[in-house]
C-alpha cells in the first residue's frame, strides 16, 4: 500500500529540513505511546511518523521517495528496477538510487566498474579590449592544467606493463557488505571504482597518467563578442585518469571599459565637448571611429548640449553576422572660460543684442523657461 509521508508528517512536499523535524518532533510528543497508554492506535501512529521522518530527513531516501513513492522502500521493487529483491539487498533502493544518481558515480548502469574517468571541465576567463572585440584576433593563453602522463601516454602504469584486475572486487569495482537487514554497496577502496589496479605505476606520474603542467592554447576570438560570452575548447580541459578522455575548456570572455566608447550591443556611444561658438555657429568636428580611423561630424548651427549625431554603420559587429551596428556621437557645448578684458566686453555687446524681445528668437528654451516661472511666481503671490 502506497504511503504519503509527507500527509503523515502534515507539512508539503517543499518542506525545509527544519519544517520536517519540528513537525516530526510535535507529532511524536503527541502520539507517543507513553503519552498514550490507552489509545490502542498510538503505537502504530508512532511508528509510522517515525517511517516517515526516517525517509524524508535523508536527502536521498527523500529524492527517491519524491520520484518513485514508498514504493521505493517496500518490496517488489519498482518500474526501473532490476529486481524483485526486499529493500536495499535486491533491487530496492539501491536499484533507484544508481538510476537518480549513477551518471554522477561513473555513468552507466550503476553496476560496472567506473573505468577510466573524464577529466575535468575547465573555465578561463579571459579580458580583451573593444578594439579585439571589434575586429576579433586569435589569441594564445597559457593554463596549468593536468595533462595526459607523456611517460605512460595517460595509462598510469609503467611502460611495458599493464593493469590487473582488481583482486579486492573481482573487477566488479564496487563492494558489498551487510549490516544487518540491509546490503550496503560502495565504491572499492583499491581500484577507487576502476575495477582494475596497476602493480607497477608510473612514476612519474604516480598511476594517475596526469602531470600538471603549464599548457599553451589557441583561442579564435569572433568579431562582435561581447563580455559574458564563452568559448568552448573541446577536449582541452584536464585529461582523464588513467587515459580516461579530458574535459572541456571555455574560455569566458570579459571585454574592458573604453577610455571613449561605451558599449549597448552592437552600437557605440561617445560623448564630445565643442566649443560655444562652434554650437552657436556650426561647423564640422572629427571624431574617433573603433576602427581606428577619423570621420567628420557635421555641427549645425543652433546645436545645444545633450544633441546626438548618428553615423550609421560605424558601431560594432554583430557576431557571426554581417551586420553592424552605428556610433552616437552625443555633444556637450562648453562655455568659454579664461576670458581677456576684450572678449568679455564682446560677450556683453552680444548679450545686450540678444536680450529683450530678441531673447524668444535666440535662447526660446530658457526665454521660455522663463515666463514659466513668472506665472508660477504670480500664482503664488496671489
């Protein structure tokens, strides 16, 4: 019969650990037989609150309760098992906990040696500049790494000679022991799961068919990529032991803040001060492209601060595109400073021919701004 621990235990089924043993703790207080010397039923109400707080304090019996029900602890196995055996000793729960987890203890079914391992993934983090992100380069980077044995060519075992099979599990890799009702299964001790040894290891390496070393790699890096990105290297993380294959690498890009652009995808954005007159006159300024090159911006007359210029097509890549983005030329209008005697009294001529009635066509924002707050100031007063 299927059993529900969790309506038992009265909590839900993304219970805390700590949500499980209060509520464990006030159920068997409150069912507890000594507590209960005439209710005939408390016995068996303890002891299945006691089942049910055996199975979901443990991470793994809880897993495998959660996928497969009580099932899983009773007799008769389960769907995925491979076996009719009672409990842990024939194909109870240790079936069901190499079915949730074995890809994580050696892949597989659970059952055989693990054999040699794969190595390692490893990450790299790499910083390039907007200019590399721009028109993409190839890069050599040096990491220390585990590397296959050159001795013994990632076997482990001297030259010459070989492996043996394990005599401890017979090959099998894992071992058996019982305790009581149970049959508890781990990992053998002598060939760590590999089921096989080596009676004479290299020794260079030590038997493990790995050195550490510095390596050198090639990394081919995109136009147009962008900080957060990975490159991936297969095959080039650590080496497996014992000629197992090797990892992967990624290498993870971090492209670094410009001295000038700022970066939102494929455009850029840079801002350029311009002198007062220039803004008030017109004219044509030069500006940086990522390229490396110059472009003219053309400044019309009556420019104010804040203005955007848009030159299409000379922003960045877009990667693995032909497509590019455009550049944002934003202006910033700086008034003078420093002045001689001469040019402020030519300032005052040109304020006095600007002021007045005048003042609406020249300056219509801060003449404007102005009169707001003429009205604001009258509202106020009245």
């Amino acid at each position: 019969m299927s059993k529900d621990y969790y309506n038992i235990l009265g909590i839900n089924k993304s219970a805390s650990q700590d949500e499980i043993k209060k509520a464990y703790r006030k159920l068997a207080k409150k069912y507890h037989p000594d507590q209960n010397r005439e209710d005939k039923n408390a016995e068996a109400k303890f002891k299945e609150i006691n089942d049910a707080h055996d199975i979901l304090k443990d991470p793994q019996k809880r897993a495998a309760f959660d996928q497969y029900g009580s099932a899983a602890f009773q007799g008769g196995g389960h769907p995925g098992a491979r076996g009719g055996g009672q409990g842990f000793g024939g194909g109870g729960f240790s079936d069901i906990f190499e079915d949730m987890f074995g890809d994580f203890m050696g892949g597989g079914d659970g059952r055989g040696p693990a054999g040699a391992g794969r190595g390692s993934d490893m990450q790299y983090t790499m910083e390039i500049s907007l200019e590399d992100a721009n028109k993409g380069k190839e890069a050599t980077i040096k990491i220390p790494i585990n590397d296959a044995c050159g001795t013994c060519t990632g076997t482990g075992a001297t030259p010459g000679t070989g492996e043996e099979t394990c005599a401890a599990c017979e090959g099998a890799g894992r071992m058996r022991a019982q305790q009581g009702f149970f049959t508890i299964e781990r990992t053998c001790p002598t060939c760590n799961g590999a089921g096989k040894t080596i009676s004479d290891p290299c020794k260079k390496c030590s038997g493990s068919g790995r050195v550490r070393k510095e390596k050198s790699l090639k990394v081919k890096i995109p136009a147009g990529i962008e900080t957060g990105r990975r490159i991936r290297l297969s095959g080039e993380g650590e080496a497996g032991l014992r000629g197992g294959p090797s990892g992967d690498l990624y290498v993870l890009l971090s492209v670094k803040p410009h001295r000038f652009f700022q970066r939102d995808g494929a455009n850029l954005y840079g801002r350029v001060p311009i002198p007062m007159t220039t803004a008030a006159l017109g004219g044509e300024i030069e500006v940086p492209t990522i390229g490396g090159k110059r472009t003219k911006v053309k400044i019309p007359a009556g420019t104010q601060s804040k203005q955007q210029f848009r030159l299409k097509g000379q922003g960045m890549p877009v990667l693995r595109s032909e497509a590019k983005g455009d550049m944002f030329i934003e202006v910033a209008v700086e008034t003078p400073i420093s002045l001689s005697g001469k040019q402020k009294d030519l300032l005052k001529q040109l304020d006095k021919t600007m002021g007045g009635k005048a003042a609406n066509k020249h300056s219509p924002e801060s003449s404007g701004f102005m009169s707001k707050m003429k009205e604001l100031w009258d509202d106020l007063t009245e």
